[in-house]
C-alpha cells in the first residue's frame, strides 16, 4: 500500500509537535494532545487552501482554538480578569474538552460518499468552467443587486422580516464571490465596492465579526482561483492573526469612543487607532492586550462554568434545548412565540450560574450545551452526532456540486453560524434551515421560472 506524502507530512507535523511540547513545556499529556490537535487542525486548513473550498478546516481551526488551545493556555498563564477564569481545573475540564472535540472532528472529517470525495478533489477546476463557460457574466452582478436592494430597504420592513432580509443582504457577498471566479471585467471594482460597504458597516456599528468572517471565506475562494505556494499561505495567515490581535487590541477603546464619546468621524478614529497598533508593536504585544486576546478567544471558561453549575445548581436538560432548537428553526416565530431568541443570553445564565447583563450576548457553544443536557459520556455522543450531521450536509452539498458547482459559493451563507465554535445548537440550525430555505427556493424560482443556472 502506497501511503501519500500529504499523510507522511501531517504525521510528522502531529509527531514533531507532540514531541517538542512533551520536551520543552511542563503541560499535561492532555494539554499536550489538546495543543497539537490545534496544530492538525491549522496545518489542514493551511493545506486545504486552494485545494478544495476548506470549510471543514475553517470548522476545526476555530472550535479547536477556541475549545482547546485557548483552555489550555488560561490555565498555564491565568488571565487577569477573573470572571473568565476557567471555573473548573484542568483534570476536569480538558478530558471533557478534548474528547469532545476529538469525536466531534472524527465524524466531520470520516469519509462519507465515493462521489462526493470526487466531486470535492475536483471543485476548484468545475466551479471555475462553470462559472465562465454554462453561466451568464452577469449572474454575479444580479445576485449582488438583490443584497443591495435588501439593505436598502430592510430599514423600513416588519421586525418580522428582519432575519430574511439578513440572509438577502448576505447574497452581496454571494454575488461578488460569483463575479471574483468568472471573468467579468468589473469583478474587482465591484468586489471592493461590495466589501468597502462592509467594511464600512462595521466602523459604523463598531462590531467586526461578520467582517471578519465574510473576509476569512473571501480568502478561501480567492485561492480557489489564485493557487499560491505553502510559504504563500503561511505568511498570509500570519498576517492575518496580526490584523485579527491588532483589531481585538482596538475594539473595546474605540466602542466607548464612538458608542459614548461622541466622535463623529467614525472611519479617522478607526484608522488612527488601528494604525497606532500597527506601528507601535510594544502597544500590540504588551501583556494587557495579550491577555484580552486570550481570554476574549477562550470559549473554555463557559464551558467550565456550566461543568461546576450543572447539575448541582441546574439539572441537566436532558435534551430540552435541542429538541426546542429544532422545533424553533422549523417553524417560523407566529406559529412558535415562545421560540427562543438567538444570542444564548437566558441558557447563559441558566447553565452557568453567572450573571450576564442585558447588553451583552454570550453563548453556550454546541460543546458546553452538549455537557448541560447530556452529562459528559452523553455530551461526547452528542458532539459525534453534531459532526456526522454537518459531514451529511457538506457531503450532500458537494454531491449537488457535481451538476452545480456554483452551491459551494453560497456554503459560507449556509454554514456561517456553524463555523463560529462560540454559538449555541440554537443559533446554528437555525440559521442553517431558514437559509437552506432561501438559498433552495432561489435555485428552483432561477431553474424552473426564469429559467436561468445560477
């Protein structure tokens, strides 16, 4: 049997990793394990880039960030804020966290369908002929417009609404993905255009995440149609986690700025203050900023609240949350009103123990919930039933590929909630079902009605 040089690589990476942390740090075997799963996970998703639309690494990379690696550094360099301490030690904590983790990754990445692995090994190539060859040069520019429309009048619509026309304002970013891998000869300015706005948007609002999230997926489609080299890639992600601190060293001083100090230049302050961060490395790496890096990283410490809280100041669940995340994410809000709302803010409270104020939205993670309704055994088959799910999905996206390669473009749409490790089962599903909704009644009004392939 002929084992690949991709497998003999990753190997050696996991192997080298282990053996240096084991040599040079006093952390645990299971520290160890917890840090070089992140290093897989890392590697994979470096790897992938270009290869294939590496939405099961942007998974893993984040949740093993934020579920382990993170932990895993509180404990060995405490951060100074204590109300995100990790409320559990170590030995109780990580043996969880890991296993977890572990057999959710395990059940996302298993090998599913022949067809599907073909299809995923080939997408790169078929979305791009596709795109420039079966397609209108304009498609892009019609998708782009129907999440410009939407932004415009979303203001004026029923709250009722607002959640459709969330997932409509998103097709902005569908359609420039679009126009970035065909050939139109405005596919640039009008992606500038489609992500200055957002970019925009969050100096505005001064809350970045989508921005951050809808650049992270613009990355992974530029290299489906931009190969570059290893190097390429490495230097690009290091540049990337210097912005990231860089933008989590500013955000909470520039919140107060322009949310109470009355500024009215949002975008100069923004600027002055990112670039003062930049330029200024002894301000970007000073231990208060490190600090508030970490433990705004760290989703461990919830999950350890809601390990000491549950059951001994809350019984466990037993599946009530799931089981009314589902029902809520199939029925719309009139005939379900006492459906929760998302942003976890009364389970917060519930399965932790600690207050939250109003203002503020924290969630459980699907780990943590996992743990409030299941136990540990139970929460750990909970989290490989949560993975083989999104194997399905993905699985089942790629196989639609195979007759339109262009469903891969609006994966970062379907899949947005479950890439952020912090959201609950809540958020995700239902994110997931009402935009599946969307994004199928689009393909079946543009194939069977206009008759346009998008």
């Amino acid at each position: 049997m002929v084992i690949s040089n991709r497998y003999l690589y990753t190997s050696l990476i996991i192997l080298t990793a282990f053996l240096y942390l084991l040599a040079f740090t006093s952390f645990t075997i299971q520290a160890i394990i917890s840090v070089t799963i992140f290093i897989f996970a890392a590697y994979k998703f470096i790897y992938d880039l270009g290869k294939n639309f590496s939405i099961k690494g942007l998974i893993l990379l984040i949740a093993s960030a934020q579920w382990l690696l993170a932990p895993v550094l509180n404990y060995y360099f405490p951060v100074s804020n204590i109300y995100y301490r990790m409320f559990v030690p170590e030995i109780v904590y990580l043996p969880y966290a890991l296993l977890g983790t572990f057999t959710y990754f395990l059940f996302l990445l298993i090998p599913i369908s022949k067809d599907s692995n073909v299809a995923f090994n080939s997408l790169p190539k078929r979305v791009n002929e596709y795109l420039n060859i079966e397609l209108s040069s304009n498609v892009g520019i019609w998708i782009v417009t129907v999440g410009v429309v939407a932004s415009f009048i979303d203001s004026f619509l029923p709250s009722s609404l607002a959640f459709l026309f969330y997932i409509l304002r998103s097709f902005r970013f569908i359609g420039a993905y679009y126009l970035l891998l065909s050939n139109h000869k405005y596919r640039i300015p009008i992606l500038v255009f489609v992500m200055g706005w957002l970019l925009l948007e969050s100096i505005n609002y001064g809350m970045f995440h989508d921005l951050v999230l809808w650049v992270a997926f613009l990355f992974i489609i530029i290299l489906i149609k931009f190969r570059i080299k290893m190097w390429q890639k490495l230097a690009a992600m290091f540049l990337a986690v210097f912005f990231l601190l860089a933008l989590q060293s500013i955000k909470s001083d520039y919140r107060n700025n322009i949310w109470y100090g009355g500024s009215s230049n949002k975008a100069e302050v923004f600027y002055t203050m990112l670039s003062d961060r930049i330029t200024n490395v002894d301000l970007l790496f000073n231990p208060l900023v490190l600090d508030n890096a970490l433990y705004r990283l760290n989703q461990g410490w919830i999950i350890a609240a809601i390990m000491r809280w549950v059951p001994y100041g809350e019984p466990y669940a037993e599946g009530e949350t799931i089981s009314t995340a589902l029902k809520g994410s199939l029925l719309p809000r009139f005939l379900a009103p006492d459906k929760i709302q998302a942003g976890g803010h009364s389970h917060f409270e519930r399965f932790t123990g600690q207050y939250l104020p109003d203002t503020v939205s924290m969630n459980l993670s699907v780990l943590g919930e996992a743990y409030a309704n299941y136990s540990f055994w139970g929460g750990i088959v909970f989290m490989a039933i949560f993975g083989f799910s999104l194997n399905l999905i993905i699985t089942r996206i790629y196989k639609y590929s195979i007759t339109t390669p262009t469903i891969v473009l609006w994966m970062p749409l379907l899949m947005q909630e479950f890439v952020k490790a912090e959201n609950d089962f809540s958020t995700g599903i239902n994110h997931f079902v009402k935009s599946a909704l969307v994004v199928f009644f689009v393909f079946w009004f543009c194939r069977y009605v206009i008759k346009v392939k998008i």
